[in-house]
C-alpha cells in the first residue's frame, strides 16, 4: 500500500474521509499530537489500528468527536461533571472517561465498560471528523512505546506503507498528549497534560485524585507501560553542569537536551536518527514546574 500525503484542504480531507468510510487508516493532526484515526463504528478498521501500531490489545483508545451532540452516540451516562468540564475546556486537550454506550464496537474500549472521549481543537480534525459523518478513534499515531508523532513526517516514519493516508497539517501546538481525566465514580487523574489538576479542581470546585502508575490495577491500561522513549537511554540531570561532567566521562554517543513539551518527540526522533545512544536531559526549574512535560521525561527515563 502507498501512503498517501493529503494536503489539508477541502479535497485532502473529502479524500481523507472517503477512505476512513471504507475502512482504512488516516493519520491526521490535532493540537496534541498526530492521531492514527479509524471510524469508531468500523471494528475491523480498528483492528487494524492495533496490529500496524503493535498496541497491546488491552489498551483502550479515545473517541474523538467534533460536536456535544456526537457524545450520545457513545455515552450510556454523562455525569454532571463532564458539562462542566466540557463547557470549559472543549474543544481542547481534555479527554474525559465514562461509561460506554453497549453498542458501541467493544474494541474501542479493549472489552471494557467505559469510553474515553475527547474534542480536539484542531480545525483540520474537527473538519475530517464532520465529513467522515462519526467520531473517530485516534491513537496518538506512532509505534506503541516510542515518542509519539508531532509531524507529518513523524507519521511516515513508523507506517510509510502501512496505512493509506497522512493529512499533512504541519506541526502540532502542544506537542504532548492530553489530559485524561475519569469521571466514573470519583474524578481521578489518569494522564497529566496542558490542562492541570489544578484547573480541573477550580471548575469542578473539589480535589481529584491521581492514579497510581504502579498500583496492582492501573486504571487506565496505558499507564503500565513504558511510553514515549527513544531508543536512546534518557539520563534526567538538575543542570547543565552535571551533564557535561557525565558526558565527559561516558564512552556512549552523548548529546544535552533543554527540553520543552512542543519540542520533546521531536528531539528524540531526532536523537535516534543521528545515532545518539544517551540524551541527557536538562530539567531546569521552568522544565520542573512543567508537570506533564516531567511526566513524558521521566517515562522516558524508566
Ligand atoms: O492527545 C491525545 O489524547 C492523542 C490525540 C491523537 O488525541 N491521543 C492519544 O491516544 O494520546 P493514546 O491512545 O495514545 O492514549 C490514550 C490514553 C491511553 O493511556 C489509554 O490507556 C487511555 O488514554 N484510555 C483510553 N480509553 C480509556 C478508558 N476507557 N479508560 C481508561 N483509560 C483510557
Ligand atoms: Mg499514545
């Protein structure tokens, strides 16, 4: 199969659609990152996400939707919360879990009872999810455990003949993956993103809790694996300093890193291109203060 580059306009994104109705794979960009989209109402396209991506088949995906309306589609229950959550933070890096309509096909949600939905704010995504006339799944559009995709060119790297289409959208704004946020029972925390505990907490009015990465039963399947890692070994460091006296000593291919969320997949793309076997990564205070960033960076490191 050849890949196809679709240019971002009305013609890429009819052609876009047409062949996601017929059950192919589309990768396309979001404010996030790049998402390897299926219709959600296509498990055999589905399916296919999961085997081209190598995805543990334990792992669910998230809905993606381009109006409130769509959300009856897939919700069996929508809690209060989420209208508040959705009022201020949709369309945007927010995905919000509850419980899953029962027909919507079960490999959405890896077999499980809840679905995982979020609005992005990219125009170019909005506008395919509207002609492709249902919301779609999109993974973030890379091979499972290595950086996700910010870029086009990203994307062609890990399924160049491998799905039928990419819509070149340029870089993505964000750079890392959204929030993810349960709302069955108690609200809790499941990924960090742009959009902060602390946010979340001053529109819902009350404390939420975080998910434990390393609980017996993580909540969200996801979090149990190693993620977002170059094939470089990532070695965090206070400063510069410290760095550059550990790259003196190293007998590996060394190279320092100031680290910033638009840029990070990026940065480790290009790390592994030019043979760099260890990424000392910077964290500054400003890179400390950047919770979801330290996430990504200390997923890395693991
Ligand atoms: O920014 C993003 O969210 C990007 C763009 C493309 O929208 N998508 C993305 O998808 O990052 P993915 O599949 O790479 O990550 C989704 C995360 C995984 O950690 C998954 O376990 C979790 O969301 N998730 C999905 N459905 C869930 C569910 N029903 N319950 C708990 N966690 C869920
Ligand atoms: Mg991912």
């Amino acid at each position: 199969m050849q890949t196809r580059i679709l240019l971002p306009d009305q013609e890429g994104i009819q052609e876009a659609s047409r062949l996601l109705q017929s059950g192919e794979l589309v990768a396309f960009p979001t404010e996030t990152v790049y998402g390897l989209g299926a219709s959600v109402f296509l498990p055999e396209a589905i399916s296919k996400i999961f085997h081209v991506k190598r995805r543990p088949q334990d792992n669910p995906l998230i809905a993606h939707i381009a109006e409130i309306e769509e959300l009856s589609l897939l919700a069996a229950e929508i809690p209060k919360s989420f209208y508040c959550l959705s009022e201020h933070f949709f369309p945007g890096p927010l995905t919000l879990v509850v419980e899953k309509r029962a027909d919507v096909p079960s490999i959405v949600s890896a077999g499980g009872p809840h679905i995982a939905i979020r609005m992005p704010s990219h125009d170019i995504a909005r506008a395919l999810i509207r002609a492709a006339g249902s919301p779609l799944v999109a993974p973030s559009a890379n091979l499972s455990g290595k950086p996700s995709s910010t870029r086009a060119d990203h994307v062609l790297n890990d399924f160049d003949g491998q799905i039928a289409a990419v819509i070149d959208g340029g870089a993505c704004s964000i750079g890392i993956e959204s929030t993810v946020l349960s709302l069955i029972g108690e609200p809790m925390l499941l990924r960090l993103g742009t959009i902060t505990k602390e946010a979340i907490e001053a529109v819902l009015g009350t404390q939420i809790q975080v998910a434990n990465a390393f609980s017996e039963k993580p909540l969200s399947p996801g979090m149990k694996y190693r993620h977002y890692a170059p094939l470089a070994k990532v070695r965090l460091f206070e400063s510069e300093e410290g760095a550059r006296s550990y790259s003196e000593s190293s007998q590996k291919r060394c190279k320092i890193l100031h680290p910033t969320a638009l840029e990070l997949y990026s940065d480790f793309r290009a790390a592994d291109k030019e043979g760099i076997e260890e990424l000392l990564v910077i964290c500054s205070l400003e890179v400390k203060r950047d919770l979801a960033l330290m996430n990504r960076l200390e997923k890395a490191s693991q």
